[in-house]
C-alpha cells in the first residue's frame, strides 16, 4: 500500500540486563515483508509479543485474503515444520524455532513484520485488548493445563500457584471452567484473593500468611492431583512437592533465573510416582 510511511515509531531497548532502558524512538525504519534467513541470536532491541493489528501489506507467496484482515502476532514467529518435532503437530518445540521480540524485531512498533504461516485470526467482536494477552498468557496455561487432559477428570484437585496473577487468573478460568477441576489458588494479598475466586478457585492460600502444604492436606486429604507453577520464583517451585499427591503431576510455567536447579529429590519423586513436566510459558 503506498501510504505505508518509511520511518515509524518503536520501543527499543538501550542497555539489556537486570536495569534495562526503554526509549520510545521516531526514526525506526519500516521493514518489507519477504522472506528472510534469520539466525538465532540474542533478544532483539525492539520489544513486544502479544501484538494484534490490521495486515496492510503482503508478501509474494502469501495470499491477498488477509489483506485488511485484524491479525495476532505470538511470540512463535515461526518453526521449520520439517523436524521431528514439528511434524508431531509441536511445532512450539521446535529446535529451529525463531521467536517475535528475540530474533526478530517485536510488536512494539507501528508496523511489524510477521511469518503468515504462524499468524492468528482475530475474531469480530474480540476486542484487541483482550485478544493480545490471549495470544501468549492464553496460550501459556492452556498448553500447560493441556498436558492434565488424559491424567484427571472433573472433581480432580489442581493447585495454582501465581493465581491472582496475569497467567495465573487465565489458567484458574481453564482449570475451573472448561475442565471442571477443583483449583487452590495460591497468592497474596486480598486483591490477589478477590481475582482468584472471581476466576474460579474452590480455596484461596495466602502463601505469607497460612502453611501452604498443610492447609492444601486439609482441604484434599491426600494432596493436589497436580500443581502448575506460575511465578518465576525460586520459592513457588521449592512448594511445588510439599502440595502434590503420591503420582501427582508437576507441571513448571514460570522461567526463573538460569542458575537455580530444581530442587526436587529423585528418589522422592521415584518413591512418590511423581511426575514433573516442564511447560515452559512463552514456548505456545
């Protein structure tokens, strides 16, 4: 289209790292969309998944169709489709994925490029702003709560940790309503409490202030059916065994730092039938 300007507007990232900056920056030069070999790489300076906007311009091989068409652009930006993997239908897993913010620029920015192949349809009626968080906190917990599907039945104990949290209030909804478990949110604080029981909870712990592995045998008698771990932090995972039953399931969402291991015993896990599945949250 030839109003589509050269130069746009974008969020960049100055200095990466623990205190990172973000300038708004003007001079952002529009990209083509063709295709391209990319190499894998660090995160790219101008950040942003979850996007959602109109297609405006086409490549060659991609049809006329989604022209003008309300799109979503994930974090998978694209997968080889060739490996092993992909063909087994997870292409999320992909050795040779490329990914919307890390290897290629994001969607903080006016236009953005994306593969057609990986983009989602946006229905009418779905405002942008609910559709976007769908596009990865969405996709995060109903891929994790997916691996539950042939495990547990409705009735079943399921305990989320991080409940009143962006991820964690989307996965008590699927948990709740769609699968008919019986969800524990764990959480702080009464705003976190307020969420987690409009999203669905059957009981609320607040992790500062009750024994979260006792209150969670009080109200299961023999412990959760499963656990899925939404914070990043270091002290959600330490709880994780404390709450689960003898061949529970442990399902891991959120990314701590690199260097913390898992500290989950083998021979408890062998003793206890436990299963740990890791369901790493921006890989849907």
């Amino acid at each position: 289209m030839s109003n589509i300007p050269n130069i746009q507007q974008a969020a960049v990232v100055q200095n990466p790292g623990p205190n990172p900056t973000i300038l708004l920056r003007d001079n952002i030069a529009v990209g083509e969309p063709v295709r391209a070999l990319l190499k894998y790489g660090v995160y790219n300076p101008i950040i942003g998944h979850e996007g959602v906007g109109i297609v405006v311009k086409s490549g060659s091989n991609v049809s006329l169709s989604l022209l003008n068409k309300r799109v979503g652009v994930k974090w998978l930006y694209n997968a080889c489709n060739q490996c092993s993997v992909c063909q087994r239908g997870f292409v999320h897993n992909c050795p040779k994925q490329l990914n919307t913010s890390r290897h290629v620029p994001g969607t903080l920015q006016q236009y953005a490029l994306a593969d057609a192949r990986f983009l989602t349809r946006i229905p009418d009626g779905l405002a942008d702003e609910i559709a976007a968080p769908l596009l990865c906190a969405g996709l995060t917990m109903a891929g994790a709560l997916s691996q539950l599907d042939k495990e547990l039945q409705a009735g079943d104990w399921v305990v989320i940790s991080g409940s009143g949290g962006g991820l964690g209030h989307v996965g008590v909804q699927i948990a709740s309503r769609v699968q008919k478990f019986r969800v524990i949110g764990i959480d702080t604080g009464d705003d976190k409490r307020k969420i987690s029981f409009e999203s669905g909870v059957t009981a609320f712990i607040d992790f500062r202030t009750e024994d979260v592995a006792a209150r969670v045998l009080q109200l299961t008698g023999e412990g959760a059916h499963a656990t899925v771990v939404v914070p990043g932090k270091k002290e959600a995972f330490r709880t994780a065994p404390s709450v689960v039953r003898n061949m529970g399931h442990i399902i891991l969402v959120g990314l701590p730092e690199n260097t913390f291991e898992l500290p989950i015993s083998a021979s408890v896990c062998s003793a206890r039938g436990e299963w740990l599945r890791l369901s790493f949250s921006r890989l849907y």
